[in-house]
C-alpha cells in the first residue's frame, strides 16, 4: 500500500499543468502560438476570426452594460467555450473552471452560440450549390473520381450520445449504443451541402431519407443532375446507388459500383473528420435531445467554415464499419432511374 501511495504521490507532482484560460479574452487568439490555438481550439486563427466576424452583429449576441457584479461574458469569450466543449471529451464543471465561469453561466452561454449558429450561420455556411456551383461540383468529381454526373454523396452517421431519459430503447441502435442520426450531403471537397439530424439511432437511413426534405425537394433540388448514395436509398433518376451484390454480377456491374463506391466514400472520410476535430461529437453527454442536434448542426457549420478557409487538422476518427442496413427491404427502384443507372454503367 505504501508503495503505492508512492506512486500516487509522484504522479500528481509530474501531472502536465492545467491549462486555465486567462480572463483577458480578447488577448487570448494572439497570446498562444498558432499550433497551440488550433491544438487547444481545433481551428485556427484566422478560421476563429472568420466565424467572429460572422458573430459580431447578431442581436442575440449584443453585450449588456453592466454596473455591478461580475462583468457579461465578452463576445470572444462565448465561441471560444463553446470550441472547447466540441473540441473535447471534458466535463462542463472542468471548462467552466478553465474559463473562470459558473457552470449555469457556461450551460447558459454554449446552448446561446448554439441557437445562434443554429438560427443564423446554417443558412450562410450550410447550402445547396447554384446552377452554376452544381457544373463546377460535378466536374470536380467527374474528374477524381470518374464517375458520371454526381453532385454530392449522402450517407448518415451515428452520433453517440447519454441515454435519454424518456424513450431510451428509441435511441439504441443496432451497434449496440444510444444514438441520433446526421444524414448529410458532400461535394468533392467534403464540405456540407444540406444537414439532417435528430432522428433515433435506431431508425435506419432509408426511413430518415423518406422523411427529409432533400426527398421531398430531391427532384428540384437535383434537376438533371443526381446525387450518389449505398444500397439504403431508393434508386431514381437523382438518386445513383449500386447494384446489390448478389453474387452474379457482371463484371460492368462490378465495375460500376467500384466507381460508384470510389465516389461516394466522400461523405465517409467527411464524417471521420469531423468527429476528428470536434470530439465531442465521438459521445455527447447532453440530457437536453434539441441540444443534442444543435452541437452537431454547429460542428456541422463550424467543419465547413474550416473547409472555405482551406483549416485541416490532422486529427481522423475511424469509427467502426457496420452495415445498418443489412436485410433491409429498400425498394429497387422506378424506371427512370433504372435507365439511368443503365446509361451510367455504359459510359463507366
């Protein structure tokens, strides 16, 4: 036992100091070094100053005059904990030490940037390509990856999450943890293009994509074009997927899905990034289910705004391949779709 307390003792004198930010905020984006900002935020500077910007005029934002007590939160002060939240596996009782806060105070001032990302930056930051985007977005992959006239992959992910405290079996999803569906669309260049999210784990894709408003819109949204996705959607003229693997496909067939599959893995490399950057996103330890999806929208909003200013970081979760869909009765297909997927296989 002594020998042990030994040990504990060493420990605690050579544990890494902890980091406590400095009631200067403002200070804060210059003081540290570039690769300590992003080490300790996940983005960069100047990625920091491009969503401050975006910040700044936001009525909900605005700073109270106070004359007594303890001063408002600074406006720098609020996104810099919500990064840290999303950044990290930490409790809100050890970020509100870092930050010099009360917990009420932190709790109250992340879900505010939450609903302001939410409410304000998604429409900005998260959107569908133009006409003249969309050439642009499939030539790109034509380009990569070869595969004829896609403009975005889609795919969902499972966000794990604290089991809820009512209809907790809702949430447990066949991997066996408690989760919320993100389906979403990427170009080439992994940046969203249309966000869904909040559906129980235990829901599978195609019944997320039959109640979102990328089905209900598809064919507008698309026009001549489609988007790509696996075996869980339903085959149509804007919605490519490959031929299920019966084991008597023909070698084009096979071909076509390699293509096919080379593009669409897009969306799966996206979503290892982001889990990647923003940790918090590998297990939310929310009670609230709206604030749930507000983080991940916000991760969402905040990995795209890394994308436009070209903010990669190394970081890379790989969560564990399993097909949520297997067994599952998706419809083949409808005839438009089927040609076109025909005419597709010719020109791969």
């Amino acid at each position: 036992m002594a020998d042990i307390a030994a040990v504990l003792v060493w420990q605690g004198l050579h544990r890494e100091e902890r980091i406590k930010i400095p009631n200067d905020v403002p200070n804060i984006v210059h003081n540290y070094l570039p690769d300590d900002f992003k080490r300790l935020f996940r983005l960069s500077r100047g990625t920091f100053e491009t969503l401050l910007s975006n910040l700044a005029d936001i009525p909900e934002l605005a700073r109270r005059r106070t004359t007594a007590g303890r001063p408002e939160v600074s406006l720098e002060k609020d996104p810099l904990m919500t990064l840290w939240y999303l950044g990290s596996q930490e409790t809100v009782k050890s970020i509100s030490d870092r930050f010099n806060v009360q917990v009420f105070t932190f709790i109250a001032h992340n879900r505010r940037i939450l609903d302001v990302c939410c409410n304000h930056l998604c429409k900005i930051f998260i959107r569908w390509p133009n006409d003249f985007e969309k050439v642009q977005v499939r030539e790109a992959f034509e380009s990569v990856k070869g595969f004829p006239g896609p403009i975005g992959t889609i795919d969902g992910t499972h966000i794990q999450m604290t089991p809820p405290a009512e209809n907790e079996a809702d949430y447990a999803n066949r991997k066996n943890f408690h989760s919320i569906i993100l389906q979403a669309v990427r170009k080439h260049d992994r940046a969203f293009t249309d966000i869904y999210c909040g559906w129980p784990g235990r829901v599978n894709d195609a019944r997320v994509f039959r109640n979102s408003h990328l089905c209900e819109n598809l064919h507008v949204m698309v026009g001549q074009n489609h988007i790509i996705g696996d075996c869980a959607y339903p085959l149509s003229r804007f919605l490519m997927k490959p031929y299920r693997d019966n084991g008597h496909l023909s070698n084009a067939e096979k071909l076509f899905n390699k293509s096919l599959c080379s593009s669409r893995t897009v969306i799966e490399h996206a979503f290892g990034m982001m889990k990647g950057r923003f940790r918090r996103l590998q297990n939310i330890n929310m009670h609230s289910i709206e604030y749930i999806v507000k983080a991940v929208i916000t991760a969402c909003i905040l990995h795209n705004i890394c994308i436009l200013n070209d903010d990669e970081l190394d970081d890379h979760f790989e969560a564990e391949v399993e097909d949520d869909n297997v067994g599952l009765n998706v419809p083949s297909g409808d005839a438009e779709g089927t040609l076109k997927r025909l005419i597709s296989l010719v020109r791969s």
